[in-house]
C-alpha cells in the first residue's frame, strides 16, 4: 500500500475570493439534485462566500467549521503513528463538510485539500437550518442526504477494498466519480477532469503505484478509457460497470 500524500501540511491559510461564479451553479446544482429547493433556500445557498485553499491546506483546522466544496478535490483521511495516511473518502465539487445536525464516525476524521480547491464556509445553511428549519426543508433535507451518500459511498469504499481486485477497484471509483460529477455538471461528453496524481489513487484504493500504473495501462489498451493530462475520457462505461457491479448500494 502507498505511503503518504505528496501534500503539505504547512500550507497557506486561506483567502477570501471576491467573485461568486463558483458558488451559485455547483452548490444550487448539488443542493437541488439531493432535495428541491425553495426560493428562500436558494437565497442562502447565493450567499455563500468562495475563498481560495492551498493544496495540502487542512479544513479541519481552520476556524470554518462547516464547508460546501466548489472547485478542486479533498479527502477525509485517517492518519498512522508512523506518518503513513490513508485516504477514506474523496470529496468532489458540489459536496458539502459537517452541515447536518447529526454527526457520525466520518466528522471525526481529518480533512485535507488534495489540489488547489475553491471551498465556501457553509454557515450560513448550518444557521438558517438551526435557527428556522420549518422554512429550509429544502436545505434540511439535502443535508440529511448528502450525510446519506457520504456514508454509502465510505461502504462502497469498504467492499472495494475488500472484495474488488485492482481493475475492479479502478473501474468501480472512475465510475463513482463521473457519476457524482455528473449531478454538478462537471462531466463534459465522456469525459472530466482528473486533477490528482496517480500516487493519491493508488492511496484511495489501496494499490502500490506500479500496481495502479499497469491498470491504467490495461484499461488504455482496452480502449475503455483515454487518458491526458488531468483529464480522464470514460469510452466505454457499460464494460467498466460489468467488471465492477456498479454501483454496489443506492447512490447519488
């Protein structure tokens, strides 16, 4: 299994970003694909304000304690004693960080930025739920769904890893992934962006790099997937499906 993250924990702290344009479609388009939203609901989403995190940047020690990721990949990750760190979950644009009221196992963990990320402190929606949630159903229950797929997709997690070989594993989170970039529009075609390393891959799936390379490189022989700098084509879905039963449980 790989080592640790080629991130830095010394990063920047992070600045406000004046524009907007981040904010309203990816967090309206996420909100909305978990539960309708009202008018009301879609004024406190507007509001949320953008700021600029450094890759390596930890959100869990930052005086913002609630987060709606607009732009850039994080990861919650359980640390070891001797320095080695494994990634649990991937958090992709539109997903959200400690919004709803009921915790669980996954708030614990630590969360760090994998690439450069555009992030808003969400609490604003934290407050308008807790202070008048009989006028944000909208919000209240898209929190309570994003908590939901979060939680599924940390099993999925579990089977891949304990149950799926190495093309399995690969072709089982590439469609995962595309499919919750869907719901944000972030899947352009058959393709979207892949912004982290092969080294942060292997990490979330358990593989050693060499293992993970020669994957990548059976898949690209397959013509089931195209690969470029940053960016990834999924060519032929239906085959990747198959060889990984996807999806394992319900998802969004």
């Amino acid at each position: 299994m790989p080592g640790g993250l080629p991130v830095s924990l010394h990063a920047l702290p992070p600045k406000t970003q004046p524009s907007t344009a981040f904010a309203r479609p990816v967090s309206l388009k996420r909100f909305g694909a978990l539960a309708p939203l009202s008018l009301v609901d879609e004024v406190v989403v507007r509001r949320l304000k953008p700021r600029t995190l450094a890759s390596g940047y930890s959100l869990t020690d930052s005086e913002v304690s609630a987060w709606v990721i607009l732009d850039g990949w994080c990861a919650r990750v359980r640390n070891l004693p001797d320095g080695r760190r494994q990634i649990i979950h991937l958090l992709l644009p539109g997903d959200s960080v400690n919004l709803c009221a009921e915790r669980w196992a996954g708030d614990d963990l630590p969360i760090v930025a994998l690439t450069p990320v555009i992030a808003a402190d969400a609490e604003p929606i934290r407050s308008a739920i807790k202070q008048n949630p009989s006028s944000h159903q909208g919000l209240v229950s898209a929190c309570e769904r994003a908590t939901w797929c979060e939680q599924i997709y940390c099993l999925n997690g579990i089977v891949r890893l304990g149950q799926q070989n190495a093309y399995e594993r690969l072709a089982h989170l590439l469609l995962e992934v595309r499919e919750r970039l869907t719901t944000v529009d972030l899947v352009n075609g058959s393709g979207f962006q892949l912004p982290v390393t092969q080294d942060i891959i292997a990490n979330a799936l358990g593989l050693s790099l060499v293992h993970l390379s020669r994957t990548l490189r059976q898949m690209r022989g397959e013509g089931v997937i195209a690969l470029r700098p940053g960016h990834i084509d999924i060519l032929k879905p239906d085959v990747l499906a198959k060889a990984a039963s996807f999806p394992h449980a319900a998802s969004f």
